[in-house]
C-alpha cells in the first residue's frame, strides 16, 4: 500500500550520521517509508542490517510498527524478515519473473529513468516508481543527466501509478514536482547529511503536506 509522500532511501557509508541511530527520532517525527540500499552488503550482512533497522524501530514504539520497510533488490530476504515490500534497479530481476506468490506478498517499488522504463514497470505490475534524476546530485551521478521538471511530467502523464521524484530533490524542490504530477519524492543525502535531520524531514513534510 503506497500511503506515504516521502520515501527516505538510506545509505550508511555516505551519511553524515548513523542511520540507525537517528531512525527512531525520524519515525516519531512522521517518517512512514524507508528503503534499505545497502548494496555493498552480502546477503548476510544485510539481513543483519535489516534486522538492526527492525530493531531501532521497535524503540520508537507503536509508530514503528506502522513505518514500511523496503529492501533493495532481494525479496527473499524481505519475505524471510517479514519486511513491507522491494525496490528494484533496473539490473535487478524483474518484477514480471518473480514468482506470483511471491508477487502478491509483497508491495514493489521500481526504479525508473525513462518514459518507456516506467511504463514497463507499471505493465509488470509496481506499485509505485522513483523516477529520476530529476536534479544534479552526486548519489546518482552515475545515472546520466538530469531530466528536469519536464522529464518528470513525460513520465507522470505516461503512468497512473504513483511516482517518487528521485535525484536532488529538497524541500523547497517539492512544490515543483508536486506540481509536475509527482505523488512524492525520494531522498538520501537531503535527511541523512542534513545538519539537523529531524528538521529536514519536518521541511519536507511541510513541503509535502504529508509524509
């Protein structure tokens, strides 16, 4: 279920401070998604991780309970750690070859880069897309040129499905893709690398209306 506008992505070796430890503060301010990108991790490594994650939410108490945890890539892993659903890259296997059941037990997340992109992963059945990058940032520096507020919009009016603008997007950028027909937006280093990252996310929410 996408009931969320602000999908916090993480990415531990680049951050400015532990995801971990600041997880409990961010949900009891609001945060409702977060994806797990760790793809420097082996299976193992990150089922630990994940497991920590599950960990500092549980200290956050009730809220915790509600905040749905997307892993990258790896279903079985979401699946044996009960997590909400997976992300996948476009080097991951796609959403159509994995098993119906498989299918239906968890809530996809694609990440996309083009028009035809986005419709091939809305023909395969996702729930939701990121889309980007919409802005120059040095996360996704590997992922070609920015597409602007207009590569946004191509993709918006191609899909029905909800689209997470992705790729250097701050809060006073949100009105903008909002704008653009985004459903909400992605994040990594906005949260992570913020001076104060509780405030951050109160910035995006305020842009957002929700989170």
């Amino acid at each position: 279920m996408v009931d969320f506008r602000f999908y916090l992505i993480t990415d531990r070796k680049n951050a400015g401070q532990d995801p971990l430890s600041l997880v409990p503060d961010l949900v009891k301010a609001g945060l409702r998604a977060i994806q797990v990108r760790e793809k420097d991790l082996s299976p193992v490594a990150l089922a630990a991780y994940c497991r920590q994650l599950q960990g500092a939410l549980a200290t956050a108490g009730e809220v915790g309970k509600q905040v749905q945890v997307f892993l990258n890539d790896r279903a079985d892993l979401a699946l044996g750690l009960g997590l909400a659903g997976v992300h996948l890259r476009e080097s991951s296997m796609p959403l159509a070859d994995h098993a119906p059941t498989v299918r239906d037990a968890l809530v996809w997340g694609v990440s996309t880069h083009d028009v035809e992109g986005a419709k091939a992963a809305e023909a395969a059945g996702a729930d939701f897309i990121t889309f980007g990058p919409v802005y120059a940032t040095a996360s996704k520096a590997g992922m070609g040129d920015p597409t602007g507020l207009g590569g946004l919009e191509r993709v918006t009016t191609a899909v029905s499905l909800p689209v997470f603008a992705l790729g250097g997007v701050s809060p006073d950028r949100c009105h903008a893709c909002l704008e653009s027909g985004a459903h909400g937006v992605a994040a990594i280093s906005a949260v992570w690398n913020a001076e104060d990252p509780v405030k951050a996310l109160h910035q995006f929410e305020a842009a957002l209306g929700s989170l």
